[in-house]
C-alpha cells in the first residue's frame, strides 16, 4: 500500500515520522518473507496516538511492526502499511532491582544490559531473537525462564482508548506464549524486577543456554523459531521428527534438519510455500496423532 496523499505525508514529517516508501517485509523479518509496502519510523513514540488518528481519519489501514522474528507475511504489494518504532541507545536504565527498558530495544541486548549491572533471571532468553515489545506480547520464553514472570509495569498504546497507558504486572496475565494485552496494543515500555546475581554467574548460565541452543536449533538459517506451540504435556518439534518430516518441502519452505518444528526459509520460499508446509504438516499431525497443532507464528495476511 502507497500513501499518496500530501497533507498526510506533511503531517507525518510534522510529527516527527519518516515515510520510508515501498519497503520490502521480505527483508524485515527473520524468515525473509514477505511482500511491500510504506513504512512509517516514529522516532518519538509519544507521538504515535496522533500518528494513528491521522491513519485512521484517512482510512490508511497500519499494523506495528517490532522484530519480525516470530512473523510470517503475506507475499506481494500489501493491503496495509507498517510502523516501527526505532530503538532508543541505550533505551533501558536500572534503578535498584528494576529495569525500565523499551519495547522497541533487543530483547539479546536487554539480558546483557541486565547482567552489567548483576541482575539476572532471564538467562534464558539470551538467544530468543526479537524485541522486548515482541517479548512481552508472546510471553517469549526458553530454558525455563518467561518473560512474564519478571514484568512489573507495562506502558502501552492502546488502540480501544487510544491513549497511552499503563497496567501493573499483577493485571496483565501471562501464560505460555500469551498474554492478555489486546491484540492491537503497541508495547512502549515495560518495567522488570529481577533478581541480583553476579555477572560472571549469569555469563556462565547464559554460555549453556547458548551451547544448547547451538546444539539444537538452526541458528543460521532464516526462520522464525517454532512454527507450532508445544500442545499440552507434548512435544511439537517431536512429533514432527518422529513422522520422518525432517527436510520434506514446499518449494524453499523446509522442515528443518535439525529441529523439526522450525521451518526455514532455505532459498526464495513464498508465504504461499510455507504455509501450505504449515497445513500439510499440521494436516499429518492430526492424522496420526489427533492433536491439532496451533500456530506459534503470527500470520499477517492481506
Ligand atoms: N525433539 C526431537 N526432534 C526435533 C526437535 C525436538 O526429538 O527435531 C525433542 C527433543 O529431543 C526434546 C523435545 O523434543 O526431547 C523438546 O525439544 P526442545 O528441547 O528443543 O524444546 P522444544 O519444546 O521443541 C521449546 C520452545 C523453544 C525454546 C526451547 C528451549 C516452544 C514451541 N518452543 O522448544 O522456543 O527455544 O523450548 O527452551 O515452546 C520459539 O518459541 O520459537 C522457540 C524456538
């Protein structure tokens, strides 16, 4: 989608935005999928409640877009237009036991941040690629360690309202891989308490998370981590190995060699390609195992 109209772009260079035209989602996200659009960067986020007003009053469909680690995107010209909220340097500062970082920072660079002031807990996450706001919004966990567990105060734009607020952890509920945020909420800020530990001790535990994941995960492939969430005491990745489904392919959409429940993008795969992989491989796990595997990636179609 081209925004086309004047006064709008005036208005978004007004507000401090930069239209970025015709950028390709293929090379925003992680499994380097994906068709175009326009993008609009807001560099103040307290900015971005006008920014939609003005969207909206020009019918300018928008979604937000962090990471794109966990997003599979439809192909081709898109039907709507993409905001990014660039990170902030460093965009995260510690205050006793509390870290008070953006939605926007790297979820990698956040654990380290932590770790340099001896605060630990999320050790876990090291490897996990993504934002703090994508974090937040999945429940992002690995190695035992969520997220949600350390989240104390979340500052959000929330489109019902259409104002900035802010929710305390103990109203925000987090279970595996979701949250009770709306789904069109936009992740600002998020305040974590974490618990004190040495910085050697948290680069020990985060070189094993590193080492395991290494060992285990297709780390130099383009991906987008899980495609499925784990059913209820199961494994998905599991299952999917034990159905001999280790390299079968839809075009360049391909089930990874090494963990079976990561498909990766291994050349030019379409959204088409992989999601018919998705089906196929969701339709076989129905078939032998009657368990319905639900989506971990978030779809964004036309
Ligand atoms: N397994 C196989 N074959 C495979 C993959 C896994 O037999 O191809 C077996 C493993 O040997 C193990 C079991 O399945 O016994 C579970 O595998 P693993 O330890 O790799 O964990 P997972 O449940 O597949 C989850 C998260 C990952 C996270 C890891 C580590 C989900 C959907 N996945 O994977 O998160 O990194 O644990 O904590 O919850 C993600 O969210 O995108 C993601 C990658």
């Amino acid at each position: 989608m081209q925004i086309d109209s004047l006064p709008i772009i005036a208005s978004l260079t007004e507000l401090g935005a930069e239209l970025r035209p015709r950028s390709s989602l293929a090379e925003l996200t992680s499994l380097g999928i994906g068709g175009v659009t326009d993008r609009i960067l807001i560099r103040r986020y307290e900015s971005l409640p006008e920014i939609v007003r003005l969207l909206d009053g020009a019918a300018i469909p928008h979604r937000l877009l962090g990471g794109g680690t966990n997003l599979l995107v439809a192909d081709g010209e898109l039907s709507w237009i993409v905001l990014q909220l660039p990170p902030a340097h460093p965009g995260m500062r510690i205050e006793g036991n509390f870290a008070q970082v953006d939605a926007a920072a790297d979820l990698g660079g956040m654990v380290t941040f932590c770790a340099r002031h001896d605060l630990g807990g999320l050790e876990g996450l090291i490897g996990v690629p993504g934002t703090v706001g994508g974090a937040l919004r999945m429940n992002a966990g690995a190695y035992g360690t969520q997220i949600g567990s350390y989240v104390r105060a979340v500052q959000l734009y929330r489109r019902a309202s259409r104002q900035i607020e802010t929710f305390q952890g103990n109203d925000i509920n987090f279970e595996y891989r979701h949250s009770s945020f709306a789904p069109d909420d936009v992740m600002l800020r998020a305040t974590l308490e974490l618990p004190s530990r040495p910085y050697r001790e948290i680069i020990a535990a985060i070189r094993v998370c590193n080492e395991k994941r290494r060992a285990s995960q297709p780390l130099s492939q383009k991906s987008a981590g899980c495609i499925f969430k784990n059913p209820p005491g199961g494994s998905a990745g599991r299952m999917l190995d034990e159905l001999g489904l280790k390299g079968f392919h839809v075009g360049d959409a391909t089930v990874s060699q090494r963990h079976a429940n990561f498909f990766v993008n291994a050349g030019n795969a379409s959204c088409v390609d992989m999601l018919a992989l998705i089906e196929t491989v969701r339709e076989r796990v129905l078939h032998s195992y009657g368990v319905q595997l639900e989506n971990e990636v978030i779809l964004w179609q036309n």
